[in-house]
C-alpha cells in the first residue's frame, strides 16, 4: 500500500488524505461531516463559474494568442502598448484574484514579463462597479486623483519587479 501510495502524484495524495479525513470525521461526528460537507459544496458552488471562466479564458488565449504576438506586446520589453494593454485587463478584470493566477501563468510561459505581470495585479484594485460609490462618499476630484496615481504607480511597481527579479537572477 505505501508503494502504490509514493508513486501517486501530490494532488491525488491530497485528495486521498482530505478524502481519509472526512471519513474518521463521520466515523467520529456525522453532523461535523456534513456539515463541512456543506460548505464545501456552497464554496464550490461559488467558485465554479469562475473557474470555468478562467479556464476558458485559457483556453482561448492558446487558441488565440501565439508566443510571437505576445513576446511582441508583452515580452521583456513591452512598451507604452504593452503597458497599456495590461492596465485595461486589470481594470476590467473581476473575481477572485487566485483564480487568474492560472491564467497568468499561462502567460509567463508564453513570454509575458514578470512587470506587465506585476502591472495587472496592481491595477485589479480599481474597481469600476466601486468608482460611484468612492465618487459619492470622496467626490469626483478625489477619485480621478487616486484612479491616476494608482495606475501610475503600477507601472512603476511592475517596473521595479521587472528590476528586482532581474537582479536576483
């Protein structure tokens, strides 16, 4: 059994163990097992559609997105278009931020670079469906400022990755 056991790889191990556990949970509290069980289905009954996006998504950028075009607009050198590009997708990106980071990786692999990388995440804390309210409670002025800085200062961030990674290397 622990022969058969060394040779499965770490996500089945994992299920096998969490799937251990559950059982000595009922054998000892059915109610507990239940209702973690519950949970779970709620959890995952809320992060499956955005999962099947960001596999979509996936799925499209390798259908769609050759590793020349985006090692031209996104690869080590990305330019003013590159920067650009990355900031509308993380303005206008929405759902958990764990769920992009397949996406994104995905993208590295394709040639993205660590700064547009580091450029997106930072740009996903504008949000648009928040703009109205942060302009009722702050006032447009205010809002405008904060929107500009903050995307200014994710292209400085990513930049700084960018150099910070490079050094390391």
């Amino acid at each position: 059994m622990i022969n058969i056991f060394s040779k499965l790889n770490g996500g089945i191990k994992f299920l096998f163990v969490v799937v251990l556990l559950y059982l000595v949970t009922a054998v000892f509290s059915i109610d507990t097992c239940r209702s973690s069980l519950t949970g779970f289905f709620n959890l995952l009954d809320k992060v499956l559609p955005m999962i099947l996006v960001v596999f979509g998504l996936m799925f499209f950028s390798n259908l769609l997105l050759d590793t020349k075009k985006i090692s031209k607009y996104l690869g080590n050198n990305p330019g003013v278009l590159g920067f650009l590009i990355t900031i509308i997708f993380g303005i206008l990106s929405a759902g958990p931020i764990y769920m992009w980071y397949p996406l994104l990786s995905d993208m590295k692999e394709k040639g993205m670079s660590s700064s547009l990388i580091a450029t997106f995440l930072y740009n996903r804390a504008i949000k648009i469906p928040l703009l109205p309210i942060i302009i009722y409670y702050f006032g447009i002025e205010l809002t405008i400022i904060l929107t500009v800085y903050m995307i200014i200062f994710s292209v400085i961030n990513g930049i700084l990755v960018e150099k910070t990674l490079t050094i390391k290397k």
